[in-house]
C-alpha cells in the first residue's frame, strides 16, 4: 500500500489554488533491499564549538557510524576556516575503513574560524548518480553569513544529492540553514541545546536511513501552465508529509502525484472535485511563489524585476515580505461627538 494523499482547494478572485498532502502510510515496512546510498558527514570543528558542543557532536558522528550497512558508502569532511576530507572519495563501510573514520573522529578538536564554502566544495559535485541515494549531513553551530554565495552554490552543484543541515545552540544562521536544506530536498533540525545533540542527531538519522519515497513530481492534469512549488518535492520520510501547491486555470481536472515507492515507479491520481474546500490554501501558494521570486536573484534575474513581481504577489494576497508592510490604523474614536 502507498503514500496517501489528501487534496484542499480555494477559489480566490479569478483563480483556483490547490494544496496536495503526500502522507507516509504508518508502519511502513519495504519488502526490497534498500536503495544504495553513500552519506557524506560534514562536521563544524570551529572554535566555536569547543566544549559540550563538539564532544556532544563527535558522539553523534560516531553512532551514525555504527549505523552503516557493508553496502553504503561514506566520507567525512570536517571544516573551520578550512576543510578536509577523511578519503578522496567514498569508501565502503568496511571494517578497516570504519575504524579509520572512528579515529579521525576521535582527533578532532575545535578551533579556528567557520568557512562553510570549503565544505561544500568537498561535498557537492553537481553530478548526477542514478541508482543511488546520496545524503549529505551538514552540521554547524556558527553564524555563517555570506548567504547569496552560498546559496548560488548549493543550487549549482547539488546535483541528486540530498542536503540535510543542522543547527546547534543560538548562533546559527537559522534563515540559511533552513533555505540550504529546502534547496538541497532535505530538512533542518535545530537544536537549542547542547545536550539534546545526541539524540536529536540519532533521531535525524533513523528517519533517513530509508526514505519511503523518492524522486517525488507533482502535475496538474489538463493544465500544463499550472504553477506548482517546490517545483522538485522532498523525499517522503516516514512520519514527516511533503505538500505542494498549485494555482491551476478552469482547464485542470486532476493531479497526480508520481515517485518511487518501494523501488518501483508508484503514481496516484486525484481528481480536483475531490479536493475539500479550505481556506488559506491560496495564502500558502503565495508564500511559496514569493520565495520562489527572491531565490531567482541567485539564478541571475534582475533584482528590480523580482522586486516589482513580489509586491505584486503580496499586495494581491496581504501578505508581508522583503518589499511589503502591513500597517495597522486605529479608527477608535479619542474624542466625544463635536
């Protein structure tokens, strides 16, 4: 049995907008091999992290370690104001090749500044790789700026693998951390307290040791101009659902939902009258046609070009963004009549 799936709908002015909800089926259990995956640890060891911060870190690393399968693959980078990487490329979770890791693990110290660029160079090639699931694990408790380089570079060079970030304490660029993992078509996991490291991190990694879907698509039946975002979905992981949101023309009949379950093509048809009339569903689109609009300056549009068409967004849905307030007037009247 598959994901299920729930469909709501809006009527709006001249416009339809639909909300379809991918649902994990509970208790899933995969009847195949799991997919072939290799994951690249990628570890802050800045000074930043001296203390609970990195011992809690190096804790979890090792346990994801202990986790590995003889058929995955796997590399570390650790990264401060500069970067290295454990192996060349990634190895088997061989015996030898885990106890190699476990020591490098055990070496690491904190100290120096936080440079996240040199990482994701190591990490990301923008390769494509068929077959295989590439998961990339991204931990940090620095304030990392330069966010529009980033960004750009993650976008350019993430090719299939999947990014997933985790932010430690109250430091963290929340805001690029959590655009890096939408990018990358995985999660961010903060973390407020040191403590909490361990097993907020061993969570993470029961959740992605198997996804239940993947290479998940959204397409509006009888209307190829529909606007549909995350134009590229999530994987669907078990007790976490992945939504989509469309504003579709008159023509649209139906979306359907495709992916691979279990291994194997899986697809699931819902027809629009279907859906459950809900409100807010075209707020939720406008949203995410707004971040989709301020992403597109890292793809090289106008700056003035994307300005114009945010207002235009969020003037028509009353919603707040970079270009637009919302101010509130007191009518109360302060004075008796004449």
């Amino acid at each position: 049995r598959g994901p299920a799936t729930a469909l709501f709908t809006e009527a709006l002015d001249d416009a339809t907008y639909m909300l379809v909800k991918v649902i994990p089926p509970r208790d899933h259990q995969s009847s195949r091999p799991k997919l072939p995956r290799e994951i690249v640890y990628i570890i802050d060891t800045s000074g930043s992290m001296e203390g609970p911060s990195i011992r809690q870190a190096k804790a979890a690393l090792q346990l994801a370690l202990s986790r590995l399968g003889p058929d995955e693959r796997f590399n570390i980078i650790r990264f401060s104001d500069t970067a290295s990487v454990l192996f060349s490329e990634a190895q088997p979770a061989t015996a030898d090749k885990l106890a190699q890791a476990r020591k490098f693990v055990d070496d690491l110290q904190a100290s120096g500044g936080t440079e996240m660029m040199a990482a994701l160079r190591l990490a990301l090639d923008g390769q494509e790789n068929p077959g295989r699931l590439r998961q990339v694990i991204f931990l940090t408790d620095g304030a990392i700026g330069n966010d529009d380089e980033l960004l750009r570079f993650i976008k350019d060079k993430l090719g299939d693998s999947r990014l997933f970030t985790i932010g430690i304490g109250s430091a963290p660029n929340e805001h690029l951390m959590a655009r890096a993992a939408e990018y990358g078509r995985g999660t961010y996991t903060f973390i407020g307290r040191v403590e909490e490291v361990g097993e907020r991190m061993t969570g993470l990694f029961e959740k992605i040791d198997e996804p239940v879907a993947t290479d998940l698509a959204v397409r509006v039946i009888g209307d190829d101009g529909a606007e549909i975002w995350p134009k590229r979905p999530n994987d669907l992981y078990r007790g976490e659902p992945v939504i989509a949101s469309a504003r579709i023309g008159r023509s649209a009949t139906a979306v359907e939902v495709s992916g691979r379950f279990d291994g194997r093509p899986w697809s699931v048809r819902v027809p629009l009258g279907e859906g459950r009339a809900a409100k807010g569903v075209a707020q939720l689109w406008a949203r995410r046609k707004i971040g989709a609009l301020m992403d597109s300056r890292y793809e090289g549009v106008d700056e003035s070009a994307v300005k114009s068409d945010v207002i235009a967004v969020s003037l028509a849905h009353h919603l707040v963004s970079k270009y637009t307030s919302l101010v509130a007037v007191d009518v109360t009247q302060a004075r008796a009549a004449g």
